[in-house]
C-alpha cells in the first residue's frame, strides 16, 4: 500500500512539474512575439538602427519643411516613369558631394532594378512612393496598405538594401490625416516637400531648365525640401531637372545654403 501510494504521489508531482514546464515555455514565447508584433514594419527597415523616437516625432504630419533655423535643404527624388536622367543626376550629386533621397514606386524598381542599386551603390536614401502611383485620397485603408507595402518589397527585392529608410512620399502629394495616420501605422513617415521645380512637365508643358531653377530659389529657406523627378512621362528622354541640377546646387550653396541628408532627421539628439 505504501509502495502504491508512494508512485501515486510522485505521479501527481510529475504532472505539476510538467504543466509548470509547459506554462512556463508558453510564457516565454509570448514574451518573445510580441515585441515583435507590437514593433510593426518599422523593426524590419534597416533603417530601424534609427532612434525611433526621432521617427516617431516627424508622424502626423506632412513634413514639408525640416524644423530648423540652420540654412540647409534637403534634394529629393522622385522615380515613377523612366530613368533617363538618373545617371546624368547621380553625377552632378557625385561632383559636389551632395546627398539626397529617392522615392521610388514599386512598379519603377521592378521595370528598374539596376536603378535601385545604383542609387544605393552612390550612398543615398531610398524612401518609398508607393507601388502603382495610385491616388490615397481615392483609396480605401486596405488598399493603402497593400500599396506600401508592395513598394517596401519591391524595392528589397531590386537590391535596396541599407540605403531603405522609413520615409514615405505620397503620390500627387494628396494627403489627408487619415492616410498619414495609416501610413505612420505602418512605420513610416511622410516626408513631401517645399516646392516641386516642375521639370517634370517638360518644354511640352512649358517649362525650361531656368524655369526650374528659378523655382527651387525662390523655395529657398532653412529646412527647405526640394523635389525633382528623375525621369520624364509618355516615354520622352529629356529630362530638365537632370539638366538644372547642377545650376539649382551651385545657387544654393551660392547663398549660403548647406545640402544635409534626410536620413540625419532619425539621429539620436540630431543637430542640422
């Protein structure tokens, strides 16, 4: 009887250590998912050796100007059409040892992947456009969703690589609270700009190579945010903003102005 009692009792010991086993490794598994559910897309950017306090400040806006009363601006890029003028760009920026960030849609990485790398390759910032160029103020929170997420994989996929940041750019520029909110949801934040040059529209569109520079001077002031497009619509080959670049650079440096990478933004502490 004490032999019997005896392997019972150890029997019930044995089942209290194995469910304390099993509750303990469920314990630890939750604690290991869900700081990284609860991170969201911005843990999975290479970018995410950022200070994310520093992203988190720039959500909820538009960011159309750097917080700053240094004299600095910032060049972008954005890339949904062809890359005819992306080597001429990358040259003039090469030259004067200027930074500057390219949003690319995720339909111009696939037709484009040595562009990507490329532009990775020259050291510069890679934000994301969205894939197909769509319109967001037209378009449902799922389908917003799935259109920037389609771009980041794009983008990984033609060799992005470190130069990936968490920075959006809204096609059109339309934007509205609610989609910015979406956006910042999934990680990023939504970097648009001062003014555009407008060499995008071409001479077909009456614009010239002193019409653009002429426009991103009179932009001109601290944190300022210039935008130029690398190609140029309906399979034309001239591209202006290629052309102006270098006058555009030149001019602002020529008053003062210090050219700084956007990426500097998710510094720690950043100073301008």
């Amino acid at each position: 009887m004490e032999t019997r009692s005896f392997l019972a009792a150890r029997l019930r010991m044995n089942r209290r250590l194995l469910g304390a086993a099993a509750a303990l490794c469920t314990v630890l598994w939750v604690l290991s998912v869900v700081p990284a559910v609860t991170a969201g897309a911005f843990s999975s950017h290479p970018a995410g050796a950022a200070d994310s306090k520093a992203l988190r400040a720039l959500f909820g806006s538009e960011n159309r100007v750097i917080g700053t009363r240094e004299h600095v601006v910032a060049v972008t890029f954005n890339a949904a059409w062809n890359d005819a003028g992306l080597d001429r760009i990358l040259a003039g920026l090469a030259h004067r040892h200027v930074p500057a960030t390219f949003f690319l849609t995720g339909d111009f990485a696939d037709r484009h992947p040595a562009a990507v790398r490329k532009i990775a390759a020259a050291g510069h910032g890679l934000g994301n456009h969205s894939y197909s160029h769509a319109c967001f103020t037209q378009l449902n929170a799922a389908d917003s969703r799935r259109e920037v997420r389609a771009a980041d994989r794009a983008l990984r996929m033609a060799g992005a690589g470190g130069a990936l940041t968490p920075f959006f750019r809204f096609p059109y520029s339309e934007t509205d609270p609610t989609r910015i909110r979406e956006v910042n949801g999934l990680g990023f934040a939504d970097i648009e700009f001062t003014t555009d040059t407008n060499g995008w529209m071409g001479t077909e569109g009456g614009m010239t190579v002193d019409h653009a520079v002429r426009r991103a001077l009179e932009a001109l002031r601290p944190g300022a945010i210039l935008q130029l497009h690398v190609g140029a619509p309906e399979g034309r080959t001239e591209v202006i903003d290629a052309q102006a670049l270098p006058r555009i650079l030149d001019a602002v440096t020529g008053r003062g102005y210090r050219v700084i990478d956007l990426r500097s933004l998710l510094a720690p502490d950043r100073t301008t």
